[in-house]
C-alpha cells in the first residue's frame, strides 16, 4: 500500500490523517494472470490500483478482441463510464500478468472527495489521463503502426518485452504476422 501512497504524493500532498481515511477505504485482491477484472456488459463496481503486475483493456468487435490499451503499476485505472454513470461496461479488463491491486467502491470514492487531498488528485488524474487518450487517439489517427511501434521502443521497451504478440498487434490495429515483419525490419535496420 506504501506504493499507493507515493503515487498519490506524485500529485498532491497527503497528510498521515489523509492517508490513513484513504487507505481505510481501498481492499487488496491479487488477480491471477488471464484472469478477467471486468467483463463486458457487467457494471464496473470499482476504483482500482495496481500495485504490481499489468492489464489490458480490451473490446470484442466481430469475435475479435481489440486491445485498447494497456495499463501497468503503478497506476489507478477503472472503466471510466461504467464506474461513474453505473452503466454496463463496453470493454473488458484483463491480467496480462499476476496483479496485485486495490479497490474501493463509488461510494468510498465519493466519500474521499470531502479531503481536499484525495479531490486535488482524482482532479490532476483525470486530466492526466483525458491527456494520454488524446495521445493515443491523435497517434492512431496520423500514425502507422510501425511509428507507433517505433514510439513504444522509445517511451516503454519493457512493455514490448511483457505483453505477448498478438495483445500488441491488436493495440497496433495489425495481424500478428505484420507485427511480426515490422519487428525483423526494425532489427536489421539497427543492424545496419
């Protein structure tokens, strides 16, 4: 829980009083590798964070999961709309990797928003994260999916080494196979 902790301190201060209501209301659960956190059509019940270990946030579309994103520690993460609006969920979570997290409910959620501390950090995070989606949809909007590729060997090596090919190749909007071929020309252009 320390990590949780630090995390929040990286946008606000946080008091051991604040610290100590704000831990109160979060539960530990460790989630198996394959395993689904949330599926689709069911209602996202919780604020998550996690810990240790690495997810995926995927959609079926035609029998084909999509992969939307990835979420790795330490970071808080939950199905945005479905938590909020108590609606059903239009994507999946997964366990890429055994995960440990911590999660609360709405109502524990909305109950922390009375300290100033846990209000400043759910506000720096939501505009945190309104910022990355606009990255990621800007990049998928002007970029090919070897730039993007290019990009991740740049700002995250140790994802491409964590997530299995075919999880990627879905994030990149390609079949295996190309991944596959971007892959061994990128290596022999470093070769050369």
């Amino acid at each position: 829980m320390d990590e949780f902790r630090k995390f929040i301190e990286n946008y606000t201060t946080l008091s051991d009083s604040d610290w100590k209501v704000t831990s109160a209301c979060f539960e530990k659960r460790t989630i198996q590798k394959d395993e689904i956190l949330l599926q689709e059509g069911k209602i996202c019940r919780h604020l998550y964070f996690i810990e240790s270990g690495l997810l995926r946030y995927y959609v079926n579309k035609d029998g084909n999961n999509i992969t939307k994103y990835f979420t790795e520690a330490p970071y808080c993460f939950t199905s945005q709309v479905s938590f909020t609006a108590e609606t059903p969920a239009t994507e999946n979570i997964q366990a890429i990797e055994k995960s440990v997290i911590w999660q609360t409910t709405l109502k524990q959620a909305n109950d922390l928003l009375e300290l100033k501390s846990w209000s400043t950090f759910v506000r720096k995070l939501i505009q945190e994260v309104q910022y990355y989606t606009e990255e990621i949809l800007q990049e998928i909007q002007t970029e090919t999916a070897e730039n993007r590729y290019k990009k991740m060997i740049e700002t995250n090596p140790q994802l491409l080494q964590r997530v299995p090919l075919k999880y990627l190749a879905s994030y990149f909007g390609i079949a295996p196979q190309s991944l596959s071929r971007i892959r061994k020309k990128i290596a022999k252009e470093d070769r050369t």
